[in-house]
C-alpha cells in the first residue's frame, strides 16, 4: 500500500520524524501535508476530541527504545507466559462472548474438554491407528480435523487426518522443510494464541 507515493512516506520511527515536538505532529495528523498522501483529519466544524492526540502519542510510542526501557522489556519478556483467551473476558465480555461461538475460536480444542471434537469412531480409521488418550488436541472445524500428540513439550500432528465434508480419512504429513504449518515441531501454545482474542 503506498508504494508508488511521492513524496515517499516518511519513516515514522526515524530520527527525523520523533524530533518534532509534540505539537508539529500533532498540526500535522490535523491539517494533513498538501500535495502529499497525508490527509488532514481534523474536521474544523466538528467539536474537537483528543483522538490526534493520542496519534501523538502513538507515533511517539514507534521510537527505538533506550538501553533500560530495551532491558525492562526483555525482562517483562521472560516472565510473560500465555494465559488463554478465557483471561479476555474480563474486560471484554461484549466481544468474547459472541466470538466464542465463532468456528475460528474453536479451531483448536481439547478432546477431555470438549470430547465432540473428535467426530469419527476412531475405529473405522484404517490410515494410522491411534486412541483417543493419545489426542492433546484437536485442529480444525468445518473441513478437516488434524490429531496432534505431546510428546515431552512438544506437540506432534499424528500423520492422519478426518476429512469432515468427505467423511472419510485421509493421511497428513508435514513435509521436513514445513507446509501448511510452520514447521515439523508445532508448539501448541504459541500456534493456539494466534486463534484467540489479542491481550
């Protein structure tokens, strides 16, 4: 997007951009810069709000970071761990609740949990036998359901997967250099995140 723009768009976490004041910037968001693809987006016959402020404070946030605040980040870092998309709901109840009944926030599901995520009688699998105490969780909703397995800390998709408007089993392989996952080593946690509601 942008790409063909002259003047070229200007990088807002260069050195030339976070020297402006507070102000500059602020004229800026407000009144646009002519002959550019910069926009003005005051609006003088509306009653003014402190939205262009906190763009302000947006573009001021885009910085490269000093040598303490790059340590306390890296040490916020080490401590953060992943706490389920159920922590959300606290503070966004009106979103979590009709996004929890969307086929995406039940892309992966727990089998112990939720046992009609495995759909077919793992009986009539004739591919790659496994059980369903072998199952950490379930990949999939409305076309195919993939197996995955712990092994240690890691999570393993069983090479097998159900083909759900087929009704039928199909192998699934991920291939050494990666496919439609990222790789041959799936780490559940980080993969599921993507799947929930930002923190």
């Amino acid at each position: 997007m942008g790409q063909s723009l002259y003047p070229r768009v200007p990088d807002l976490r260069a050195t030339a951009t976070q020297k402006l004041s507070d102000g500059e910037i602020h004229y800026i968001i407000e009144n646009g810069v002519e002959l550019t693809g910069m926009p003005a987006w005051g609006n003088p016959h509306q009653v003014q709000n402190d939205d262009s402020w906190k763009l302000v404070l947006y573009v001021r946030s885009l910085r490269p970071l000093t040598q303490p605040e790059q340590l306390q980040r890296t040490q916020a870092s080490a401590s953060a761990h992943y706490v389920g998309s159920e922590a959300c709901e606290k503070c966004h109840r009106e979103i979590y609740e009709p996004w929890q009944k969307t086929p995406m926030a039940n892309v992966v599901r727990d089998p112990r949990q939720h046992p009609d995520a495995i759909i077919p009688d793992l009986a009539t699998n004739n591919v790659y036998k496994f059980s369903k105490d072998q199952v950490a969780f379930v990949y999939g909703s409305m076309w195919k359901r993939r197996y995955f397995t712990k092994v240690g800390d890691d999570y393993f998709p069983l090479p097998v997967q159900w083909e759900v408007v087929n009704k039928k089993w199909s192998r699934y392989q991920v291939p050494p250099t990666g496919g439609d996952w990222s790789g041959r080593v799936l780490s559940a946690r980080q993969h599921a995140s993507s799947h929930r509601p930002a923190l």
